[in-house]
C-alpha cells in the first residue's frame, strides 16, 4: 500500500464542509489542515470504523477555526492499492 498526498484550498466556511466530505471516503488515511500561512492547525488520523460521536467535536472545532482565516489548505493522505509487478 502506498500513500499518496493531494492538497485542497477552501475558503472560510467550505472548511468543515469539505472536510466532513472527506471523513466519509474510505480510502482517506490522515487530513491535515493548515492556514493561509501554511501553519499546521489541525491533523486528524482517519481510521476505518470512525464513529459520528468522534467526527462531530471534530467539526465543531473546525466551524469555529474557519472564522479565523478567510483561506485553508487541506492535505489528503489516501491510501492506494500499488500493484506489484514480478518479473
């Protein structure tokens, strides 16, 4: 399994949204959000299995963080299948 990045910019509000949409995709390994400055705010660990009762004081926090900045950048750490070829 290898891990792949890809970066999103969101503006203020889009914050929680966009990460709510990201909690429910499976193949999600860890979101890192960051402000406009690139500083680190927060870092969630996805896992299988993650519960509405661990995902919402997430959102909580992110709704009253994204007042703060007028822009975010989220890191997307997927997990992908990488075939091995034998020869």
């Amino acid at each position: 399994m290898k891990i792949q990045s890809e970066e999103v910019r969101v503006k203020g509000a889009e914050l929680g949204d966009k990460v709510k949409e990201l909690l429910h995709q499976g193949s999600v390994r860890r979101i890192i959000v960051r402000n406009g400055e690139g500083q680190t705010v927060m870092e969630i660990p996805v896992t299988a299995g993650v519960v509405v009762a661990v995902i919402a004081p997430i959102l909580t926090a992110l709704g009253a963080i994204a007042a703060l900045a007028a822009e975010w950048s989220i890191e997307v750490q997927r997990a992908t299948d990488e075939e091995e070829t034998k020869g």
